[in-house]
C-alpha cells in the first residue's frame, strides 16, 4: 500500500510545498572517482579570524527541526537515504572477524526483502561504508567483496591518539594495506588546546600522505576542544591539511554529536568551500541512535550545503544502533505497526 507514494516520490523528487527531496534509491557510486580535498598551505589568518557567538549558535540548532517537518512518505525516503550515508561501526573490544561477517551483511541488505518491495524500490540500498579497527579490516574486505561498499577503519591510536607520530602513520598504512579505502584519524587535542596550528597541520598532512588513494577523516573530538570557536578553528586547519572530511567525535567522548557543534562544522565547510573551491564532507558520530536523530541531521546538511550534502559522497553519520530504528520506522511506516527491535538486529 505503501509502495506508490515512494514511487511517485523517486520520479518527481517533489515534497510537499515544493521543496525538493533525496532520491529515494539513489544508485551506487563508484568511490575512486569521488573528488578529493587537495589541500592548501597553511593560512592561519583563516583559522584566527573567526569569532563564533554561541547564543546565536544554539538558537540556529533549535529552530532547525522546528522549521522543516518530513512526514510519511517523504520520511521513509529520507530514512532510505540515511540508510546509504550510515558508515556502520563496530569498535568493540570483544569483535570477532564472526560479528565483523555480520555486521557487514548488514550492510549489504540493511533492510529486510519485504520492506524493499513493498517501498517500491529497485534495488536495495547499502551503506555507507563498515567501520571497523585496523585488526578487522581484512574481514571485513572479505566479507564486503563485490558489494562496492568500502571498508572504513579508524587508526592513529584511536580512540586518544596520544602515540607517537611514526606509529600512527604505520598504523594507517597497515589499515590501507589490508583493504581500507577511507581511514578515520584523530587529532591530538593539545595541538588545538594549545593554539599550535601548525603542529595540527603537520601531523593532519603526515597522515594524509600515508593514507595514499584511500579517503581521509579526521576526527577532532570536539567534546574534548572545550569552545565552539576551537571547533571552527581545528576544522579550517584539518581541511587546510587534506581531510576529505571532517568528524565530530570517536564516539568515546563525554560529549559527542550535537547538533550546535556540528552547525559550527558545517559552516566551516562553507567558509572553506567559499575560499578554495573544494567540497569537504562531514560525518557526526556519537550518540545519534534514532531514526529522528538522523532526519535532524540530514535537514542540517540540507538547509546549510544543500542538497550535494545529502549524498554519501560528503555525508557519512558514524553509528550502530541506527540502522535498527530507522528499519523499524520503515515497518511502521509500510505497516502501521512498529515491531520488537530483535525483529531488525544488527549483528
């Protein structure tokens, strides 16, 4: 019953009131062709000169899912489409290459058949990409073989950093030459703490070289960096290093995702983007656990970069538990009913 609004929805991209909505089965992408950041030299006017007023800040955050309200079909094909820019993460200390195989049959099918069908979808979407440690990356290569999904792994002694440079930069090789194709570095936080700009930019720019072909994130714990003006600062010099994109948080923090710190961030990204022309992606992570949560995100990207921030080219959120709710809205949605949530488990 569900299936021809979806349709409708994929041939006009049409929401309600004229506004345009994701491609409810957007096609896969091919990763080696996506553009990179470059890079640029260090320019510390660009990082300095910026003040952040953290009242108008949270008041932006606020009125963001206030001001725009998905519904019904739309919802199920932005949920669809949060579906394809979830890097689905296992950073457990007990992972096996067992729940590693799982996970990433996931991935591959994150809905069940039925669900496919009866949205009317050709194809069934896939994630993002697979999280895992450096340990996993073999496995879960393996596992995701012929999917086009890529391997994520985080390195550079996630989830502190707090190692020496040279082992950090041998971590990232060694991830990249078990088949990771994007890596999730972290940054030392007493580079930001402490205002050594150009420490950050030379430790960001090492572990750009040693990613090779393979996409740089840089995660910069914002819970850690104490200000939102920090915030800013740390994103302009890690995308001034080569990020191809910029993370909040390693999900270890106290304070991870939040949506004030990510509108700081994505603003960044559009000073960035206004100065040199390059595009840089962003991926909050941490915390976001709810089909809800990841709508206010995507409204985010929308209302802030627009639409090309709505593909995972430039949007990746970092979870576990959310591809569980968003199934079960999806259900409800198709049914008019939710189910138990061992109905959708991830691994």
């Amino acid at each position: 019953m569900a299936s021809d609004p979806v349709v409708r929805l994929r041939s006009t991209g049409r929401e309600a009131g004229g506004r345009q909505a994701p491609n409810a089965a957007p096609a896969d992408r091919d990763h080696s062709n996506i553009q990179r950041n470059e890079g640029t030299p260090l320019n510390v006017d660009w990082v300095e000169a910026v003040r952040v007023n953290r009242s108008a800040v949270e008041r932006r955050a606020a009125t963001l899912t206030t001001r725009r309200s998905v519904k019904k079909e739309w919802q199920a094909a932005w949920l669809i489409k949060a579906i394809t820019c979830i890097d689905l993460t296992t950073l457990a200390g007990d992972d096996t290459p067992d729940r590693v195989a799982r996970l990433c049959a996931k991935a591959r099918n994150p809905l069940r058949q039925d669900l496919v069908e009866a949205l009317g979808l050709d194809h069934m979407p896939t994630t993002g990409a697979v999280c895992v440690y450096p340990t996993m990356v073999g496995h879960a290569a393996k596992a995701l073989e012929g999917s086009g999904i890529p391997v994520a792994s985080v390195a550079t002694g996630f989830p502190a950093g707090l190692m020496p440079l040279p082992l950090r930069l041998e971590e990232i090789r060694y991830a990249v030459g078990e088949g990771a194709r994007e890596i999730d570095i972290v940054v030392t936080r007493a580079h930001v703490l402490d205002q050594d700009w150009p420490a950050l930019y030379d430790e960001i720019a090492a572990m750009r070289e040693a990613c090779g072909a393979a996409h740089l994130k840089a995660i910069l714990a914002t819970g850690d960096l104490k200000t939102l003006r920090n915030v800013h600062r740390a994103s302009m010099v890690a995308m001034q290093a080569g990020a191809d994109f910029i993370k909040t948080s390693t999900g270890k923090e106290d304070v991870n995702a939040t949506l004030p710190v990510s509108l700081v961030m994505v603003r960044a990204i559009r000073d960035y983007l206004e100065r040199t022309g390059s595009k840089v992606g962003f991926k909050p992570a941490g915390g976001l656990k709810t089909a809800k949560d990841a709508l206010a995100w995507q409204i985010l990207m929308k209302e802030e970069l627009g639409n090309d921030w709505l593909q995972p080219d430039l949007f990746r959120i970092g979870a576990s538990s959310l591809l569980g709710d968003i199934e079960r809205q999806i259900e409800h949605f198709v049914t008019g009913r939710y189910s138990a949530a061992n109905r959708h488990a991830m691994a």
